[in-house]
C-alpha cells in the first residue's frame, strides 16, 4: 500500500483529469492489470535470477533536491527472486496479512483504507528477470465516499528485503475516476524500488519509488526499537522512518513488526492501523453483541427510510446499551472511538429526524460493527458484508437524489467484488457479475433508479445464498 500520503503529496502537484472511464472498462482494465493470465489464476514462478548481482542503473534527480549520498543508500545491488511471492518480511508481511484495516483523519474528514491481498499474481520483466509480483488492493474511502484505489506490486527478494513493482492508481472525484500520474511499472516507467530492507539498520536509505519527476521517495531509518501502541496492546521493535518527496517536503512513518505500514502522518493528515488479520485473529466465536449491533443498525436504515422513527429509536437505543456493554472489553483501540462516533452521529440524526442522515450513519455502524467481526469471521465473510453494506447505501443515494453518490457506491460494489469473486461457486458468481453489470450500466446511462433497483436486486441475492444474514 503505497500510500495515500505519498499520492496525495503526489496529487498536491497537479492531477490531470482524465475523460471518464466506465466501470464496466474498469473492471476489465484492473482484472487485466492484477493477473498474469487469463482467468485470473496464479502463475507460475519467477524465471531464473541473473547469474551475479549487478548494480541498479540509478535515474537523476533534479539540482536542488537533496538526497542522500549514495554511501549511505542500502538498495542498489539488483536483487533476486526465488519465492517472490512468499513476502514474509516482519516489517512489512504483504503474503501473511489477508485483510488490513487503516483509520484516520485527512482534511478533518473520517478517512478509512482497506486493504487486502488478492490471489492473483502478476509477472513484471525487470532487469533480466520474469519476477512474479503479489498484487495488493487498496482502497480508501474519505467522509464515506470511495477516495482512491491502488493495486500494489510488491515481491521479496532472496535476502528478505521486498521490492515495489509498480501500482495502477484511480482516484475518484464526484463518482468519477481520475487517472493519476502515480501510475506506474518497473522496466516501464523506472526501476523496481526497495519498499523495506532486510534487516533495517538506523541511517539505511532506500528509495520507495525511483522515477524522479514521475514517482518518487526517498526513506531514512531513524529508529528500529520503538516501541508501539498496537490494536490490542504494545508491540516492540517498531520502526521509524522518515520519507522525502521530490517537493523537498518530508513525512514520518511507522512500521510494525507482523504489520508492517503502521502509522503515517503528514500535513496534520494520519493514516493509522486498526487492525490486521490473522495478526489480530482470534479463534473465538463471533460475540454475540456485535452481530445485534449490526442487526439493529439494519433495522434503523430499515425504519428511517419508511419514516417510521418509533422503531428507528427502539433499534437505536438496543444499539446503544449494546455497545455500551460490549465496549468495557477487548476492544482495538481505534476502531471503539471510531464506533463512539458513528453512534453519536447516528443519535443526532434519529432525534433531528433527518431519515437521509440517519440512514447513512446506520450504515456505518453496521461497517465499525463488521470491522470488529474482523477477528473473528473469515475475510470473504466480512466482505460480502461490506458489499451488501454498498448496496444498501446506493438505496439511501437514489433515495435522496445523490446521484454522484449512486455512481461511487457502484464503483466500490465493483472493487470488493475483486476481492471476493474467488470465494464464492461459479452460479453465484455469475449472478453476482450480471446484477453488478447492470448497475454499472445504469450508472453509464444516468438512470440511479435502475441502479437501485438492480442493488435491491443484488442484496437478495446475498441473502438467498446464505451468504449473508
């Protein structure tokens, strides 16, 4: 997840908008991009390594930007890749994390990332080598709307360290994409780049992304020994770097033994880790509370659509002293504030009566309370969740006339379907693929009723297969 911070700071020197893409192009656009043939099925391992190493052809950087010396630069011999896809690296573990939940703030608006490692693989042909690359999906959402997307290329080379091969990035604007200048591929546009040493030492550099002008950051490790608040206690040997952008402006960031990116912040901007599977799993049943609190959020967007507010405040109130009870206990430490909030939110909206409000802010008390199921339900689980959740906020959208809204919504229905689409037979499948297919193409022909009713649609599919209650 090569990370908002850096593409906003990228963002910040100019986007270029791009005429608008469809989803349905999308779609096959980012299936194309994150396999390495058709079907979406693994490929095979990377070829063989060249037979010495040889130093990486360094691109220029422009006068006035001041970089490290090369004395002190720990990424310029070219790496091999014998198992490139087994990423086990502890400060930066892409093959053992599954799912990986990131909260924040930016611009003073609630900002959330997913991120989840897909099973595709893609090959990229970089100096000599055929290298097999994880393909990561990030997805981050700003004030409940779908912000960005980025699929991340990363493999681990022989000695440990792990490489960025490049991502295809869409950012998103009132339901639209824009195409990004932080789009980019190794042997392409630069170098592949060292996203995390072996074993990093105080003063290492290394550079995240290596195409001045184009990509670009340049990492100095300034401690290896912090020790970190994590989701559900301390963790030791945390990292702490500090990145340069071409602009000269710098950010921090933290790493997290068996977590990896861990907390970034910048231009009073924070990105930080809530939870992470399986590192913060756990073998117990799903606790009761947290199914009720997520029933009962249903039943308000449920109740506040038909303006029926005796029965909004009955399920709220459940919610409530749900919650109240639940959260004395064993609570990530963000994601319990992150609720606090949705659920105050959600109580302002109930007494004021505002049904548009108070529909959307159940739903994100539905979302915290399938953030916490994390731990304890199989990721697909808690997607197929997520997707209903979409759905249901594409109804609230239509409902209101929100028709940038209706088109966002379709995009992030589109994006959790990639994560998914493995986990579920093949009829489901297809079913799931037709219904998606046609709110993507009510959304192309303007017409948010058609979009909702086919989201309807979809939700009782979700339902009738037991796929989600």
């Amino acid at each position: 997840m090569e990370r908002t911070e850096d593409r906003r700071s990228s963002s910040e020197r100019g986007r270029r908008r791009a005429p608008w893409i469809s989803i349905a192009a999308l779609a096959a656009l980012t299936l194309s991009a994150c396999t390495g043939v058709a079907g979406g099925q693994a490929t095979t391992r990377s070829s063989p390594p060249p037979a010495t190493a040889e130093q990486i052809p360094q691109p220029s950087v422009p006068t006035g930007v001041e970089v490290a010396p090369l004395s002190e630069r720990v990424d310029l011999m070219t790496p091999t890749f014998s198992h490139s896809t087994d990423i086990t690296n502890p400060l930066f573990p892409v093959s053992r994390q599954a799912s990986v939940l990131m909260l924040g703030h930016v611009e003073g608006k609630p900002f959330r990332t997913e991120v989840t490692l897909l099973p595709e693989t893609r090959i990229v042909r970089w100096e000599g080598q055929d290298v097999e690359t994880a393909v990561s999906q990030y997805v981050a959402f700003l004030d409940g709307r779908i912000e960005e997307v980025a699929y991340d290329l990363y493999a681990q080379s022989d000695d440990g360290s792990v490489w960025y091969f490049g991502e295809d990035v869409f950012d998103f604007r009132d339901g639209a994409i824009v195409v990004t200048e932080g789009t980019w591929l190794a042997g392409r546009d630069g170098p592949a780049a060292m996203i995390m040493p072996a074993d990093p030492q105080v003063g290492d550099v290394y550079r995240t992304e290596n195409a001045p002008g184009f990509v670009f950051e340049e990492v100095t490790v300034r401690s290896t020994s912090q020790t970190l608040d994590g989701p559900l206690g301390p963790i030791p040997g945390g990292m702490l770097a500090e990145e340069l952008h071409m602009d000269g402006a710098t950010e921090d960031k933290t790493f997290a033994p068996g977590y990896g990116e861990f907390f970034t912040s910048g231009g009073g901007d924070v990105e930080a880790l809530a939870l992470a599977v399986p590192t913060n799993g756990s073998d117990q049943a799903v606790p009761e509370e947290l199914t009720t609190i997520a029933d009962q959020a249903l039943s308000v967007d449920e109740a506040a659509g038909k303006g029926d507010w005796h029965s909004a405040t009955a399920a709220f109130d459940r919610i409530r002293s749900t919650w109240s009870s639940y959260r004395s206990g064993d609570v990530p430490r963000l994601i319990g504030p992150w609720m606090d909030r949705a659920i105050a939110r959600l109580e302002g909206a109930i007494d004021a009566r505002l049904a548009g409000r108070a529909r959307h802010e159940a739903i994100e008390v539905a979302r915290s309370s399938f953030d916490l199921q994390l731990r304890f339900r199989p990721v697909p689980e808690i997607d197929l969740a997520r997707m209903d959740l979409w759905a249901a906020q594409l109804l609230i959208d239509e409902a209101v006339g929100d028709d940038a809204g209706v088109a966002a919504d379709a995009f992030a229905l589109d994006y959790v379907r990639d994560r998914i689409r493995t986990s579920l037979d093949d009829s489901t499948l297809a079913e799931v693929n037709t219904e998606l297919g046609a709110i993507q193409i009510a959304v192309v022909d303007e017409d948010p009723a058609a979009a909702a009713e086919q989201a309807e649609a979809l939700r009782g599919t979700l339902r009738d297969g037991g796929l989600v209650s």
